[in-house]
C-alpha cells in the first residue's frame, strides 16, 4: 500500500491531525533515515539476515479499486526497485531460505493478493533476470469469487463505513448478498479488478522459479477473527493449494496484520514460515516468523529505497534504547 493508503488502515484509530502530524513526520524523515539508517550497528546486523520485499499489484493499467485503495505499482517503477535490490541483496529462492547463513545479505521477492499482473507482467521480468519469487494467494479469490478487501472498499466508499473493519466470513457474505440484489453488481466487477485463477497457478505448478503460499482463503482482516474462524479460513486456504506442485508451508496474513496467537496457531497447522508486513528486517534468517518489507509506487528514488527498508528497524531501535534508560531509572526498593 502507498503511505496515504496505509496510513487510512494503520492508522484508522487517531484523529485526522494525529494521523496528518505522523505522515508529515514521517515524509521528514526520509532524508536522515535514508542516509544515515544502513550504517546503524542494529540495521547491519539485520541487513545481515535476511530481507523479505513484498509487492502487491504490479501493472500500469489498475484496476479502479487497486488504484484506490494504493497497492498498484507501475512497472518502470517496479523495475527500477529490483535494480536496486540486485545491486545490494543476493536474492534466493524461497524454498532455499533453510540453507541460509547469517552474514550472507540474502532477500526474497514476495507477492501479495495474486493479482492478474504477477502472470502477465512479473513472471516474464522474473523470467528474464531469473529472480525466483513466491506469490501469496486467496483460494476463493482463485475459484473466482469477490476478493473480501475489494468488497470492503466498495462498501467503504459507497457507504462512507470504515474501510475495512468487519472484513469477515459473516460479514462478507451478508454484503455479497446484498450486492448480488442490487443495481451495482456490475459496477463493482467493474472495479474489482483480475487475479490469478486456479488454471494459473496450474499453469505455473511446474515453473522453476515461482512459489504459492497461503493469504487465507480470502483477504480477512485477521483483527476479526475468532480463534475458530482463523483455523478455519487457514485451512481452507492450505487445503485448496495443496494440489498445486509449488505451493510452499508459507503463511502471509492479510493486510500484513495478525496477532502472535494467530501466528503461532498457523504454525501449529502447518506453516513452516510466517511473513508478517511490519516493515523490519530479520536479523535471524532462521526464525519461523519473518518480517516484510513493502515496496510500494512510492519508492521511485535510492534515498526513499534505503528509508523504506530501516526505517521500522531504526525506530524499534530508538523505542528499545527508551524502554531500557526507562528501567534503569526506575529506582529498586532496594537503593
């Protein structure tokens, strides 16, 4: 998602002004952090890891709820974003990710949505620098029923309700439904925009460098589910790809949210690697929940390139160094 997108569901529980004060503050810090973030001793160490990219909707003709909603990314810009990755990273493949070593500045291309132009436009830009990639897909979005975030968005902008909230099975299926009824089940197919199908990923089952992995069986927020629903919706999601010869044990939430009882129950199901959208570099290539970072149609320059990828890293960073002089000013019982 761009900042301005992000910032509406990240963000959605300040006041307009707190959320404007943070875009400003962040649109500020591009130049220092962007500058000065690779060389920090806590960046390094996780530059040393392993680096996960996420990308979302690669295509210069968008749908108009991609174009909306701001996961869309034009091409030249994608392009340019892999340059830049293959100037710094050795980028792996994704089922190789268990043999690496620290030190070895390795990364991975993720996907997010499964939206039509990982066939049309990245696979052939894979293909051609020979990038290896893994593409996180929704099973019911794949048997070709309505992506929950794009039902969410038209409901959002229609109804002037809140975005994304209640994006659950219930809720869903009560807002098909009434779609279904209405005048407007055409427009919003109109606006919902292509993904990939199961011939797809069967086409691709053989590719030498493509992966699928689990996004649930729809784009939920995971904020909503109950513990019983989220084992439902993972499993069905896991279930349905497991026809498809390249899918890997990977789990990426939706909306790169979900909390650790959910994360840890998905490994319990199965997964071998969850891959959380916090913006953090993963230090430990090893560790079974792995953090992203997104590029977005924002990153159009090297500066905002390096700023995107420790920013989130130099914060925890800065937040951890306050927690600790925090404790060490608390005076013991015992002084």
């Amino acid at each position: 998602m761009s900042d301005a997108a992000g910032a509406q569901y990240k963000l959605s529980h300040l006041a307009p002004a707190q959320a404007a004060a943070r875009r400003i503050v962040r649109a500020a810090s591009v130049l220092p952090v962007g500058l000065i973030g690779p060389a920090l001793p806590r960046v390094r160490r996780g530059l040393a890891g392993l680096t996960v990219f996420v990308f979302h909707d690669i295509t210069d003709h968008p749908s108009k709820s991609s174009e909306s909603i701001g996961t869309h990314t034009p091409v030249s810009v994608f392009r340019r974003q892999l340059g830049w990755i293959l100037q710094d990273f050795d980028v792996v493949h994704p089922a190789a990710v268990d043999q690496l070593r620290e030190n070895d500045r390795s990364a991975v291309l993720t996907f997010d949505d499964g939206y039509v132009g990982f066939r049309d436009e990245v696979v052939p830009i894979l293909e051609e620098l020979s990038l290896p990639a893994v593409v996180f897909v929704n099973s019911d979005v794949l048997n070709g029923e309505p992506s929950a975030a794009a039902i969410s968005h038209w409901c959002g902008t229609t109804e002037s309700g809140d975005r994304w909230c209640d994006s659950i099975p219930s809720t869903h299926r009560a807002r098909v439904t009434s779609l279904q009824d209405s005048e407007h089940w055409e427009d919003f197919w109109t606006q919902h925009g292509r993904f990939l199908t199961n011939s797809d990923l069967v086409a691709l089952g053989d590719h030498s460098l493509i992966c699928v992995g689990n996004h649930l069986a729809n784009h939920w927020d995971t904020a909503g589910l109950t513990t019983a629903q989220f084992r439902e919706e993972f499993t069905r999601g896991r279930d349905a790809l497991a026809r498809f010869q390249n899918t890997l044990s990977w789990y990426a939430p939706p909306h790169g949210t979900g909390s650790p009882a959910q994360a840890n129950l998905a490994l319990d199901l199965g997964a071998k690697r969850v891959l959380r959208g916090t913006g953090r570099l993963n230090p430990d290539p090893n560790s079974p929940i792995l953090d992203r970072i997104d590029l977005t149609a924002d990153i159009t320059n090297k500066l905002r390139f390096w700023w995107r990828i420790t920013l989130q890293t130099v914060v925890d960073g800065i937040r951890s160094r306050k927690r600790d002089s925090s404790r060490r000013q608390i005076p013991s019982e015992y002084d």
